[in-house]
C-alpha cells in the first residue's frame, strides 16, 4: 500500500476545485501547491518526529485528528473553512517554522499565486495530512514507535530527489537557498503523479 499515493488522492478532485473556487484561483495552481507542499509537510512532520519529545507531541497531536475529516472534506472545507484554517496555520507554524515563509515565497514565485493564497491552500492541507495519519493510527492502533515508523513510511514513499532537497531546505535556517531545485522537481513530479490520477468524487 501506498500511503503517499493514498493521502495524495485526498487533495485531488472535488477538494482542489473547492479550494480554487474558495480563493478565487485556477485549479492548476492549487494542484501545484499541493504537489509541492504535500512533501514538504511530511518531511518537517518526519524531522520532527526524529526525537522522542517530537514523536510523543506528534502523537498526542493525532489524538485531535482522528480522521473523522477525510469522510467529507469538501463539505468541511465549504462548512468550516475558517477553523481549518486556523487549525492548519498552526500545524504550519509547528511543523515547518522558520522555513514556513521562505517556502510559501517559493512556491509563490513558481505557480503565480500570491504567497498569502499559498499559505492558506497549504494551511488545508496541513489538517488533511494529520487527519490521514491520525486515521492510520486509529485503524490500526499505533504506538508512538508505531507513528514513527507510519510517518517515516509515508515521507520515503514521496519522490525521493525531492525529499532529500527538502530535508537539506528543512535543516538549513530557512534561507530558501535550495528551495529553486526542490519547486522545479516538484513541477515535475507533479505532472507525472496527478495525470496518472482519476478526479476524487
């Protein structure tokens, strides 16, 4: 099973349209800030979790997403937009920190779309993210070790050239220094990744 491949199918469809017509934006753009930051999510999640003080917050953090939002996400984002994104700014800021605004400016410069539109496409993202792993450890009972391992898991699967410019980006002072490699390989991951897969109803 993919995981990657799983939670990226949760940002796909219905969901990229709502958000597109939410912020008044082409669906196109917010696929690609999805492509983009889906990864980058996951990588400050892993890094993170790296450490026992981080793995028990992150484990405690999930206990708040069950998953009970993946069973309607369209209708959340339409319903209750305002706390999603409240909730998601500050995944954001926890998970990314001082690299959050240099890759919003990124990312910004790479799709077209205002960093501040950036930020709010990623900050509905981030809680579908914790929604999908706190759905894996409820389905199958995890442990920390066990959120560990799951988190781990689903950042490898994630295209790895990627991955390693965003553990490098992740551990530098958020200078965005690499972040021009990681967005082109992001571009071009995502038109490999999203045109082999079918619209969410």
């Amino acid at each position: 099973m993919n995981l990657f491949e799983n939670l990226t199918g949760l940002l796909q469809g219905d969901t990229v349209k709502n958000m597109a017509k939410q912020f008044g934006v082409d669906e196109n753009a917010v696929q690609k800030v999805v492509a983009m930051g889906l990864p980058m999510i996951l990588g400050g999640l892993n890094k993170n979790a790296s450490d026992e003080q981080g793995a028990q917050s992150l484990n405690n953090a999930l206990d708040k997403h069950d998953g009970s939002l993946l069973g309607n996400i369209t209708s959340m984002l339409t319903s209750n937009s305002g706390g999603l994104l409240q909730d998601g700014m500050g995944i954001l800021k926890h998970v990314l920190g001082n690299t959050q605004q240099p890759a919003q400016n990124q990312i910004s410069k790479t799709t077209g779309l205002d960093a501040g539109i950036v930020g709010n496409i990623l900050a509905l993202a981030a809680p579908v993210v914790m929604g999908f792993l706190g759905q894996q450890k409820k389905q199958q009972g995890l442990d920390v070790n066990g959120i560990v391992n799951i988190v781990n898991t689903t950042t490898k699967q994630a295209p790895q050239q990627e991955m390693g410019l965003i553990q490098k980006f992740l551990d530098r002072d958020g200078d965005g220094s690499v972040l021009d490699d990681v967005m082109d390989i992001g571009s071009k991951f995502l038109g490999s990744f999203f045109s082999n897969k079918n619209p969410q109803k």
